[in-house]
C-alpha cells in the first residue's frame, strides 16, 4: 500500500486497538509503542497483498502477534516453559479461594485497589509468552478461540488448553499474593 | 478440590479429608474442566455432572469462584491510551521508517 490517505485510514481506525494489545503484552508503554510501531510499518508494507480475507483487526492482531513474538526472541534466547495441570492443583487450604478484596463489589471497583491491579499485571506478565497470548486475546479483548487461533496459527483445542492454563497461572499468582487492603479511593477514570 | 498429596496412591474411593465420599481423582478431573465450564462450553449432562460435584466438594466450589473472580478480573482490566500527540509522532516515525526503506 502506497497511498497515504489508505495508511491514515487504517492507522487512525486500528491505532488504539493495537496500542491495547501491545500494552496488554508488554506490559510497559516504551515496548508497547514499539509493537505499535513495528505492526503499522509492516502493515503499510503488506496492504497491498492483504486480500480481505480476514478482518482488518485479525489481520493486524495477526501482525502484532508475530512481531512480538520476534521481539521477544531478540531480547532472549531462552525457550519458554510448559505450564501443567499438575502444577496448578492446590497443596493447601489457603490456595484455594483468592485473598483479595472482591466481595459485594463489582469488577470495576474491585480494580479501584491499586495493589489488586499490580498484582494481575504482574501475574500477566510471568506468563510465558505462548500462554498470555491467547489470554490477553481471548479474555482482555474479548476474540472467540476460532479468531484467536487464526492469529496464533493454532487449532480451537490448542487455544483452549492454553487459555486454561493461563487463567490458573493467574489465579495462583493471585492467590499467593493475600490482597486484603480495601483501596477504592483513588480517582476514576482509568488506571494504569 | 482434595488437596494433592506428593506420594497419594490413587484409590479413588478413599474418603477425602472435607467429608465427602469421592477421591481426589474427581477434583482433579474438574480442574481440567473449569475453563470450559466458566465459558459454557460443555454438554449439559457434563455441566449436571460438575454441579453435582461442586455441591458436595466445598473446596472445588471455592476453586471454581475463584478462577471465575480472575476471569471477570481479565476481562474488566481497563488499559492504557494514546494521548492525540502521541498517536500523532507514531504516526510520523512510521512513515518516516517506511520512506527509509
């Protein structure tokens, strides 16, 4: 794609739906703006020879998706590790219910307690790239596994198990954190 | 959920230490199960099956609760923005490294 006015339509639409993604992935804006940054060059290299075939936003997704995936691989060499069921069964009683201050309020309260919010990005971020990927697509921005797997180049199955193992993660991580401070008066609008 | 033991040997019809009379074989089985659960995704006879565990297995009712709270958690995490001048240099940085190539 050449035209400029096609690149603007695209990157004014698409800009912030990636920048969402990105931020959920990296956790941290710099890298974020990066992704952004790299998933519209390679976009505006690749119009041309998009074909319509998927949806914009899984076409760029799909775009966002690999280059991270490069990115990551720059920055270390080490292979990720597998996350088993077997792992994720509770050895004592207090694994099992979460120590966080959740009770009688909604969500978006609940996410008020900063220290509620720094311990599920922390969570988000420990995972090995492999499994946050299809939960920060599946959960955070809300795809089905079908799109989430055509981004992620894997079957429904594959997606699912990932996703599930991705959640426990997180529900250990939190968990294991014992949250009890109540947190909500900061102001609104959102929380970074 | 039973609690996992390291060296448990796997008879199934040993009463748990919470009462009920199924072996941790159960809890474990729903484990791998809950994420399909939470999203509605299984048979109604499987989901019959599951709540009739959970009412008897207070320590997979708790569980369950507990990954639902981390999903809804997910799912309502609001995210950072862009400010205008931000999306505005990106833009421009963009561009610019399309031109240089």
């Amino acid at each position: 794609m050449q035209e400029p006015d096609e690149f603007d339509k695209l990157y004014r639409d698409h800009v912030d739906l990636i920048y969402r993604y990105a931020h959920r992935l990296c956790g941290e804006t710099e890298s974020a703006k990066d992704l952004v940054q790299e998933t519209f060059l390679n976009a505006y290299q690749g119009l041309k020879d998009f074909r319509g075939e998927a949806k914009v936003s899984t076409w760029l997704y799909t775009i966002a998706s690999r280059a991270c995936m490069r990115m990551r691989r720059k920055r270390k060499g080490q292979p990720e590790h597998e996350l088993s069921l077997d792992e994720f069964v509770p050895t004592s009683e207090g694994e099992f219910r979460l120590q966080i201050p959740i009770d009688g309020l909604s969500p978006e309260e609940a996410l008020q307690n900063k220290e509620l919010r720094q311990a599920l990005d922390q969570a988000i971020e420990k995972l090995p790239q492999k499994y946050r990927m299809p939960l920060v697509l599946r959960d955070m921005e809300g795809l089905s596994a079908k799109e989430v797997g055509t981004i992620m180049g894997l079957n429904e199955r594959a997606v699912k198990s990932r996703l599930h193992r991705a959640r426990l993660f997180v529900r250990r991580e939190l968990s294991a954190r014992g949250i009890t401070h109540h947190d909500n008066h900061e102001s609104g609008g959102l929380h970074s | 959920m039973t609690k996992k033991k390291a060296t448990a040997p796997k008879k199934r019809s040993k009463p748990s230490s919470h009462g009920h009379t199924h072996g941790q074989g159960h809890c474990v089985d729903l484990l791998r199960q809950l994420s399909a659960y939470i999203d509605d995704e299984l048979p109604s006879d499987i989901c019959r099956e599951i709540r009739r565990h959970l009412g008897a297995c207070p320590n997979c009712e708790v569980f369950i609760a507990s990954l639902q709270h981390t999903v809804t958690l997910c799912r309502h995490r609001p995210a950072p923005q862009l400010t205008s001048t931000e999306r505005m240099n990106m833009r421009r940085a963009i561009l610019d490294m399309a031109n240089a190539r």
